[in-house]
C-alpha cells in the first residue's frame, strides 16, 4: 500500500516534468532555450516514471526491462538534442558569414 | 458502470482524429511529417488499447520509426534538388478522388455488413492452435493458417525494392548530413542493443507478440544507424549480397510451401512434427529479407560504380 502511494508520487512527479518541459516547449523564444527545457525536464520526468513504475513491477525481469527502456531513451534523447542543438549552432554561423 | 479509461479512450481517438485532419491541412513538409510521425505513435497506443499488441509493434515499428525515416530522406533529397511545384492536373485529383470514395465506401459496406457480437474465426484457430507448432495466435495464423497471404506481403517487400532501384538510378541525391562523433559514438553503443531486441522480437514471435516484421524493422534500424553514421559505406561490390538478402526470404517460404507440397499435402500443411521448425526458419529467413529490403530503402538508390562525391568530414 505504502508502495504504491510512493509509486503514484513519483508518477505524478514525473508527469509533472514533462508539462512543465511541454510548457518550456511551447512558450520559450529559440530553439536552444526550448531545447534546453525539453531535454532536462524530459529527463527527470523519464526518470522518476522509470522509478515508480519500476516500484509496481512484479518480477525482477521487469524491472531489468524497466531500466533499459530507462536507459535507451534518456541516451537517444541526449544525442538527439545534441544533434538539434549542433544543427541549430552550424545553421547560424553559415547565416552569420 | 463506466469504464475508468473511457476517458483516455476518447481523447486518443480525439487525439488521433484531429492528427490526422492537421497531417492533412499543415502547409510545411517537414511538419507534416512530423505529425504523421505523431499520428502512428498514437495510432499504436490505441492498437495496445484495442489489446492488439502485434498490430500495435508492427505500426509502431514499421508504420511510424521506418515510415518516418524514409520520408525524412525523402525530404532531405527534394529539398536539396528544389524544383518548381507541378500543379496537378485534375484529371488525377478527381481519380484520386474517386478512388479514395470507393475504398471508403468498401470499408464501410464491410463494415455494417459484419453481425455484431460475431465469434469470428478466434474459436477454429483456438482448436487449431496444438497443430500450428506454436504457441501464439497471431503468428500461427501468419505463418501457417494463412501463411499464403504473409508469402504475399514479403513479395510485395521485394517488388518495393526492385522498383525502387530502377526508378532511383539516374536521380541526384543530396550528400547525407554529417552528424558527427557523439552520434557515432551513440550509434556504437544502440547497435548491439538493437540486434539483441531485434532477435528477441522474432524468438519471442512464437509465444508472445513479436515476429518476423517487427523484427527485422527493428533490425533494419541498425541499417539506419550505419548509413547515417557512415560506419558502412554501400558499395558496388555489395550488390551481390543486398540481392541475396532481397529474395532470401520469398525464396525459403516460397521453397518450404513446395517442398510441403511435393510431399503429396497442400502447400503450408507442415508436418506436425516439424512446424515449429520450418515457422522459424521461414520466419528468421523474411526476417533477414525485411531488415535488407528496409534498410535498402533508406538508403534508396542503388550503389553505382561511380563515387558519389560527398563532402568532406
């Protein structure tokens, strides 16, 4: 019981990132400002629903499976707003010769 | 009673409703496709919602991650080459027209034809399932009740390819982006990764949702991956071996259902003895084939004996 109010918590927290990083998104001028939003409240979103669903997984395979999932998409959404960042960065400095 | 996820229910059909109107009327290419992308990953959560996790794998995999990835190329090879807009005559729109009208007319006809409440043929493949050789439903239907139809599907794979590479022979392709060393770097790191869950899909296909096509789109990922990283150059040489990888698949389901044939059964009646292991080796054969053709189809042209010149690192 006190497992699963404490997993609901980190849920509602975790959800809580991403509308606070989908606000970011939508209301912040640039594209490096709104990807600086994305990107960490994403992250930190990711990571506490990781954590509370990991807390109501059964087995321990599932929490194995939990943590990948967790580990994968933080990596490929690090390395993709490097990617948007670095063609926002290269985009600007060819308008800017 | 009302159901507790009613609500989500609604929104996503909402959700993917109005996805579709905004694919439709946005104005910018590159946010067209970005809500098309939007649009198939919602499509997939209501496949898990309608508890069709197959359908659900194959569009989230296929109709979404690759689909998007071939009209992003698409995109980066037209607007590299900008031409000005054909108007389209009428003639076509009117076809088109007409033509969307009657699929959706026979959709509908099909639709309110169907009774209500109707068991299906979910009972004759439930007695069947001991003699199919495995244990899942939905493969045993694909790969052996109806595998006809699924010989079909990867055939249609294969004349994709073919076509592809007449078509795209004497096109100009723009040089591919440059995405630099953390990519690569994360491309090392995913490889591995996605092989394992790649093989996983197709293993697991024979108890649990998964099979051929959601694996081999997830291994055709890796294709992606090297392509875009350039960890793999195609070559002409290499021409030789895509081919094989192309017609592998049609060719061993194709040769299984004459073999099994030649053995005075009809085509696809597996020896019982041998079913699961002529439904696995059809299945890691397409497998191969669908992650060849759909990396092929990234990667689009076929490799010419000439260098396309490329810009420097």
């Amino acid at each position: 019981m006190l497992l699963d109010l404490l997993a609901l918590a980190l849920i509602a927290v975790g959800a809580f990132f991403f509308v606070a990083g989908t606000i970011g998104l939508l209301r912040f001028p640039d594209t490096l400002c709104r990807l600086h939003a994305l990107t960490k409240a994403d992250g930190l979103g990711l990571g506490l629903t990781c954590l509370g669903v990991a807390l109501l997984a059964g087995t321990a395979g599932e929490v194995v499976r939990i943590v990948l999932i967790w580990f994968f998409v933080a990596t490929s959404s690090a390395v993709c707003g490097h990617l948007i960042a670095r063609h926002v960065r290269r985009a600007a400095n060819a308008g800017g010769r | 009673m009302v159901e507790p996820l009613l609500l989500f229910d609604a929104l996503l059909g909402l959700a993917i409703v109005a996805l579709a109107v905004a694919v439709l009327t946005v104005h910018d290419r590159f946010a067209m496709i970005v809500l098309f992308i939007v649009f198939g990953l919602m499509s997939a959560l209501a496949w898990v919602r309608l508890s069709a996790p197959d359908v659900a794998l194959a569009e989230a995999a296929i109709g979404t991650g690759l689909t998007g990835a071939l009209l992003l190329t698409t995109l980066h090879h037209i607007r590299a080459a900008p031409a000005a807009p054909v108007p389209v005559p009428g003639g076509v729109v009117v076809a088109n027209l007409g033509l969307c009208a009657l699929i959706f007319g026979g959709l509908a006809f099909a639709f309110l034809l169907t009774p209500l409440q109707a068991p299906g043929l979910a009972p004759a493949v439930a007695q069947n399932m001991a003699a199919s050789g495995v244990g899942h439903p939905v493969t045993a239907v694909l790969l052996n009740f109806r595998a006809y139809d699924t010989l079909m599907e990867v055939v249609v794979l294969l004349a994709a390819i073919v076509a592809v590479w007449m078509v795209e022979r004497g096109t100009v392709q723009a040089p591919a982006p440059v995405l630099g060393e953390i990519y690569r770097g994360f491309s090392r790191l995913a490889l591995p990764a996605i092989v394992v869950i790649g093989s996983y899909l197709l293993w697991v296909g024979a108890q649990a949702p998964g099979g051929a096509f959601q694996g081999g789109a997830v291994l055709a990922a890796v294709g992606l991956l090297l392509l875009l990283g350039r960890l793999y150059r195609p070559q002409p040489a290499h021409r030789p071996f895509a081919r094989a990888g192309f017609v592998l698949g049609t060719a061993v389901f194709a040769g299984v259902a004459l073999l099994v044939a030649g053995g005075g059964r009809l085509p696809f009646e597996y020896p019982a003895a041998h079913a699961k292991t002529l439904i696995l080796l059809i299945e890691g054969m397409v497998t191969i084939s669908i992650a060849v053709t759909l990396a092929a189809l990234f990667h689009g042209r076929e490799p010419e004996a000439v260098p396309v010149s490329e810009k420097s690192e």
